[in-house]
C-alpha cells in the first residue's frame, strides 16, 4: 500500500510547478524525500541465503576396510561438513556399534562387525537427511526391515558404496560333521571355504591339536566344498581345525574350529525275515564301524527295556504281518519315547506291500503308504484260482456259489487293462485252466476270456495246495512287473501240507495272495494264514452274493500295486546331512523300489526322476526315522551293495538316527544367545527333575588354559552359568553334578567362530536396496559428496533505515533550497 502513494508524486510536482516562488532545487529535493519516506513505510529487505538442512553422515568404519580406505571414508566425510560451514552436519561411525562423533573428535567404534540395520534405526530417530558410507557387509541380517521402517517414516538415505582395496579374501566357512557319530565308525565330512575371486591356498586339518594333512587347494570365486574321511577311535569330545595358508585380506577368517562328541560304539539290531537275508548288509554295517545283531521277527521283544541296549533298529523287508501290534508299538515308543533310530529298508514285503497301511507302523515313518499316482501304469498279472467243487453248488444262478465266482471273475477282466494279463484256475481235487494265462487285448481276445470263464463247471473235493502250487509256479513265470493271485475256496483242503515254502517262494518271484473264503464253514484260519503269508488281504464272503464285488476290488487293488521297477538314478534333494560328505553323481542305480507318500513334515533325503520318495527321514518324538523304499540289495539295490561307498553311506543314514551321545541323565550346552552361557539338565533315574545339586564345570579355551564355574539353578532341574569366551576356537567344557551320592558327568563343547565381519563379503546390492526402499540416491563414490555442499547463508536485511537515513539527510537540505540558502550564495559568489 505504501507504495501506491508513488502515484501521488506526478500531481505533487505538477502543484509545485505552478508556485512560481518555490525554487526548482527545493522541488528536487523535496520530490527525493517523499520518494525515500514512501519507500522506507513499504519496508523494504535485501534477500539472504537461508541455512540449509541438517544433514547426518554415517561413515562405516569396520575392518572389512583396510585402515587407509577408512581414513579416506572419514576424511571425505570431514571436508564435508567443512565445506557445509555454519549448515548443522553431524558425523557418525558405523560398526559392531554406531556412535555420534562430536566435533573434533577421532572416530571411535568397534570395527568387528557392520551393524547397518542400527544405522538405519539412528537415521529413522534423526528424521532428517541421510548419507551412508559402506561397504555392504552387513554383518546383521534386519537391514532390509529398517530400511523400509524409514520409507514409512519419510527419511531419506543417500548411499555411497565405498569399494576398498581389500578385494582378495577367502575364508573358511565350516566344518560339516555328520551327526550322532560313534567310536570307531567311519564317516565322510566336508569342509567348506569361499573366496572373492580364484587364487591358490593350502589346506590344513588338525585334529585335537595334531595335523592329520596338508593339501592344497585351488578357490573359485564363490564356494569350494573338499571333502575328506575319517574314524575316531575314542569317545568323547573331539576339536577338528580347518586353516587356510595364502595371503588375503584378512588372516582372522582363514582359521576355524568345530567341535564334536563321540559316543562309545554303536550297537544296532537288524530284524531279518528269513535268516541271513541281511547278512550283506550287516557286513557293509562291520565295513563302515558299526557292530549289529540279527533277530527273527517273533524274536523281537515287545519290552523297551529289553530294546534300549540298541542305538537303532533296522527292518530288512519285513511285513507288518511278521510282527505282532504290540511288537509294532514297542518299535513305534523306541523312536517316540526312548529317542532312538529307526530305518526301515523295503522289499516286496515291505511298506504297502507288507500291510503298513494303518498299522504303529505307517505311524512312526515319515511316509504314507498310498502310493504316488502314475502316468505310466505297470503290467498287471491276475491269477484267480477258484473252487468249483461239489459244495459251490446252488439251486439256480443267485445262490450258487460258483455263479457267483464266475461272475466276479466276469468283473474282474472288464477292470483290467488290454496289455494286462489273466488266467483263471479252477480246482477240486485236481487243477486245470479254464482260461490260460493270456492278455485281455482286444475285443475278440476278451470275448474269448469271458466264454472260457462261463464254461466252468461244478467238480469234486478239494486241494488248495496242489492249485496253488500250480498256479503260483505259473505266475512267476508271467512277464510283468506286477503278480497278483487271488484264491476263493469254501472249502476245507485235505491235504495240509506247510505252505510256509511255497507261498515264501512265490513272495521272492514279486508274487502277491489274497484269498476270499466263502460262507462261514470255509477254512477261515486257513485262508488268513494264506494272506498273511502272501502279503495280500483276507476278506470273508459270509454272503456268497458279495463275490463278484469282493473279485472286482481285488483286481482293482493289483492295479494299484505299489511297486515301481526299472533302472533309475535316485537324485539328492538339497543338502541333506546323513548324506554329508558323499558324492551325489557317483550314487549308483537302482531297478524298482515301493512307491509312497511323503508325510507333511518330513524331510526327503533321495527322490526318484519321477519324484517319488528313495529316501525319507523325521524326527519323531525324540528319535529319528528313516524310510528307504528299495531294498537293501537282494533284488532292487544290488549296485548299491557293491558300492565302494556303500560302508560310508549305511553307515551315516544309522548315525543319523542314532540318539544324542550327550543325552542321559545330565546333559549340558551352550546357548550362544544374547550372551554365551552354559545350561545343564539333571533328572534321576526315574525322570524327576534333580533339584539343589551341586554343579560345576571346567572350561579349557582354544589357549589351553582353564576355568572353574559354578552353575545356579534357574529352573526345576536346570542350571547355569555364564561362560567368558574371548578367544576365537573351540572350548571343551566338562560339567559335573553331585547331590548325596548321586555323581554324574557330561562333555560338550562351544565354538567362538572368528567375528562376523570378516564371515560376509561387501554387498552392494543391498545398498542400492536401502537407496530404493528410502527414496534416496545410489551415488557413485566419495566425490559425489560434493553435490550436499552449499553456500555460506545470509539473514534478510530490511532496507527501510537506509531510507529513513536518506530522507533525513534530505530534509535540512529541502529547508534550504526552499530558502534561497543555495541561491544566495551562487550570487555572493558571482559578485565577487
């Protein structure tokens, strides 16, 4: 507004141009003093520079940098806040720890580790602009969560990577053991290193302290795994050492420990179907360490306490009919309860073969028995052996039990395939061939099937064993995959023969029996006998009308035999532990093994190319099982028998269910987290928690020198400690319990690994992650720093003194013009 009055001063000057007696200079002035009054009530300001945001410089200053590219890091980071003068800039240091660093100040910080997600945290609680200075090596694994915390809170973080010059450096990153090793068995083991790029190095590996070999070893970029074999004669604790020789970046990496306790030698009960059937194996069980007995499956205790002497139990292709329920539910609490092993090894009396379904059984392994469906069906052979004696005789077609048979008989080729195979056996007191063995085919061959089955007709008494040694000799002979007899009788054979042999026989030649007893005054016994022996399914027809379906259900169930057979090569699903150490491409073949189901949380170890389970292990309870669907090399597995790995392999898979050396009444570890302690657990014999005991242990460190600690009870049996492991290595600790008489005793062991810093390399990837998720920028090294410079600010400066000041000066000088005062003396000067 007070500018407007400007519009004022042309009429002014015009009123004053008409007032002669006004002087020309006193209308200058004057016109100049209004304008410098006029303008100092708009006050005026000459404009500044404003102060510019404050900025947060975190700089990493952790040892995955060499000490020059730290002090460059920093140095940039100075200059920078120089160069920003009076701009609020605050320097920070990022490690195992982050600190501000008041003006000034050295940076100081613990170079041990990359802390970037507390970083990140100080940044969201600064709320204002970011610059971060790293490596990447984050040596915590919440970086990407805090990054997008601060997206969410609007802070933004500009990154510069900074490369470094250590960029050669391999490390070692463990010492893969198998577990539950014992005295005197064999294993394979690995060890792992990584590298930043390819260079040379020898490998060291010592063993309690002494070195058990020297090779070198050629690095990738990436990781390189050497494996290497080994046996441990004495139980206890044992520390392996792994040392790289070269020269890299950083020496307190190429070193690392890794401890293990031994049990004492490992006892394991092989139960074998027939004697001697394991006998390859429990000589490959000798080759690789491990001592076995072997029991009949009526020989096996139903007593745990009879079980526990044994580390694990081993079923060589032995059916769920073999053993007894409570047999099955003792082996179901020795896994559950005791925490012992259990490896169930297949066959063609095993798993759906041998009746697992529903059984203690199916329960305790870590497959189901229903089979995976198949794009590719196998060949069937149907053989149904049929009674047609005098008693199958019925007034017309709906009571005669013979009619009946043959109309299951009659459903039973409509189920089949046209490449299956049938043959219909009719006996009384002698067998003959109503249809011989032939494939359902076309049309016309069915045809043919059907009329042959329509033509039997009644006969006299009846001999079971005869038609089965007939027909089952017959079977065998068929070429397919899959045989299947099925026997209906409603009679009592004569001739009572032990068919132990000739169903025995027949289950070796891949053949299975089910029988179908006709009307109660059948041989029920008989016929239960029979289907137990041959691992199918007993049914009873009390109604002769339930025979055709009965017949059709026991076609159906030979199509869906579970076996599959041909040669294939099992593949290694991931990295399995039991299987540590052995080289996947040199696996043999197998030729056929019992198709299952995984059970959801089980772990499969081998799969076949058609993804069905080879190998499956769990933890069930507090044991472990293991589920291996071929067999142990007598028909499907004979290349793995003579496998040169073979010691190693069978060997492993047992120590894998083997139960914790460490477990018993006092059992003792480290818990590394939030700070190293040792815990110990006490129970008496009968499982009660031991209360108010003495307890103490001795801790020997990588050095060799000891400390005693005194463990408090925390908990109902419980006790604990904090352990002070500063040195990097292996720590064996031995931890003793005393209350009255009662003394027991534990080992174990604890390794501090080198510090985390030197275990990752740089990661610039998750740089640029932290520059997206915040919105900031990925800058490209140190002199970008230069774009957060700004120039020195400047307040506003108000201009209406000067004017006032202006105005002032003006005024005497209005009075005087207006007063002649200058034109006086222009005429004194002009007269003189």
């Amino acid at each position: 507004m007070p500018l407007m009055l400007l519009a004022l001063l042309p009429a002014l000057l015009a009123v004053w141009g008409m007032r002669r007696s006004v002087a020309r200079a006193a209308r200058t002035v004057r016109f100049l003093l209004l304008v410098a009054l006029i303008v100092a009530l708009a006050q005026p300001v000459l404009a500044g520079v404003p102060l510019a945001p404050p900025l947060l410089v975190l700089v990493d200053q952790s040892a995955s940098l060499a000490p020059q590219d730290r002090a460059v890091a920093w140095a940039a980071a100075q200059t920078l806040a120089r160069e920003r003068g009076t701009a609020p800039t605050t320097l920070g240091t990022v490690g195992q720890d982050v600190r501000i660093v008041p003006p000034g100040a050295s940076p100081s910080v613990d170079p041990s580790g990359t802390d970037l997600g507390a970083a990140l945290r100080l940044a969201g609680g600064w709320g204002g602009h970011t610059v971060l200075l790293s490596d990447g090596g984050a040596t915590n694994d919440d970086t990407d969560i805090a990054a997008q915390q601060l997206h969410k809170a609007g802070v933004i973080v500009d990154v510069v990577p900074l490369t470094g010059t250590l960029t050669l450096d391999a490390r070692v990153t463990g010492i893969n053991l198998p577990t539950g090793l014992r005295e005197g068995q064999h294993f394979a083991a690995e060890i792992a290193l990584a590298s930043t790029a390819a260079m040379t190095a020898t490998l060291h590996l010592l063993e309690d302290g002494v070195e058990r070999s020297v090779q070198p070893v050629a690095l990738k970029p990436g990781t390189t795994v050497v494996p290497f074999l080994g046996s441990l004669d004495r139980a206890g604790l044992h520390t392996f050492r792994a040392t790289l020789d070269l020269h890299d970046a950083h020496a307190e990496n190429n070193s690392l420990d890794q401890t293990i306790l031994i049990g004492p030698p490992p006892k394991v009960l092989v139960i074998e179907r027939t004697p001697d059937t394991a006998a390859a194996l429990r000589d490959t069980l000798e080759r690789g360490g491990i001592q076995s007995e072997a029991l009949r499956p009526p020989d096996l205790s139903p007593r745990l306490s009879d079980l526990q002497r044994f580390d694990a139990i081993v079923l060589n292709d032995v059916a769920a009919t073999d053993l007894s329920p409570a047999q099955q539910a003792t082996l179901r609490e020795y896994v559950r309860s005791l925490g012992h092993g259990l490896l169930v090894l297949g066959g063609t009396h095993s798993y759906g073969l041998g009746g697992y379904k529903d059984t203690p059984l199916e329960t305790v392994l870590p497959v189901q028995m229903q089979p995976q469906p198949r794009r590719e069906r196998q060949q069937v052979s149907l053989l149904l052996i049929i009674d047609h004696s005098a008693s199958m005789y019925g007034a017309d077609a709906s009571t005669s039990k013979l009619e009946l048979a043959k109309g299951g008989a009659l459903a039973a080729t409509q189920a089949l395939m046209p490449n299956d195979r049938v043959g219909i056996e009719v006996f009384d007191t002698d067998s003959q061939y109503a249809v011989p063995f032939t494939s359902i085919g076309d049309a016309t061959s069915l045809s043919t099937i059907q009329t042959g089955i329509r033509s039997i007709d009644l006969g006299g008494g009846t001999d079971i064993y005869g038609a089965l040694q007939r027909g089952l000799a017959d079977l065998a002979q068929q070429p397919t995959t899959i045989k299947h007899a099925v026997l209906l009788t409603d009679g009592r054979s004569y001739a009572r023969q032990s068919y132990d042999k000739l169903i025995g026989d027949a289950r070796t030649a891949g053949i299975t029996l089910s029988t179908i007893a006709i009307g109660d005054d059948a041989d029920t016994a008989l016929c239960k006998q029979l289907a137990t022996l041959g691992g199918g399914q007993y049914q009873l027809a009390a109604n002769p009308q339930e025979l055709p379906r009965l017949t059709l259900e026991e076609s159906q169930i030979s199509r869906s035999d579970p076996r599959v057979e041909g040669t294939l090569q099992p593949e290694v699903e991931g990295t399995p532990a039991p299987l540590r150490g052995l080289v996947p491409s040199q696996f043999p073949t197998i030729s056929g093994y019992v198709s299952t189901t995984l059970k959801p949380s089980a772990d499969i170890l081998l799969r076949s190319p058609s993804q069905d389970v080879v190998l499956a292990g769990w933890q069930f309870g507090l044991g472990r099982a293991l589920a291996w669907t071929s067999d142990s090399g007598g028909q499907w597995a004979t290349n793995w028998q003579r496998w040169r790995d073979a010691p190693l392999f069978w060997s492993q898979l047992l120590a894998y269910t083997f139960p914790d050396p460490a477990s018993g009444p006092l059992s003792a570890q480290v818990v590394a987290s939030p700070a190293p302690h040792i815990v110990a657990d006490a129970f008496d014999a009968t499982g009660a928690p031991l209360d108010l005991a003495d307890v103490g242990a001795r801790v020997t460190a990588p050095d060799g020198s000891e400390q005693t600690l005194r463990l408090h009870q925390i908990a109902p049996g419980r006790y604990t400690a904090p352990l002070t492991a500063t040195l990097s290595g292996g720590y064996g600790i031995g931890v003793g319990l005393r209350k009255g008489t009662t003394e027991l005793s534990t080992t174990t062991g604890y390794v501090r690994p080198y510090p985390s810093e030197f275990a990752r390399p740089p990661d610039p990837a998750l740089l640029g992650r932290i520059a997206q998720a915040t919105g900031g920028r990925l800058l490209s090294n140190l002199a970008a720093l230069a774009a957060f410079h700004v120039p020195p600010s400047r307040p506003e400066r108000p201009l209406w003194p000067w004017c006032v000041a202006v105005a002032l000066v003006l005024w005497p000088l209005e009075v005087a013009a207006r007063r002649g005062f200058f034109r006086r003396r222009a005429r004194v000067a002009t007269s003189s």
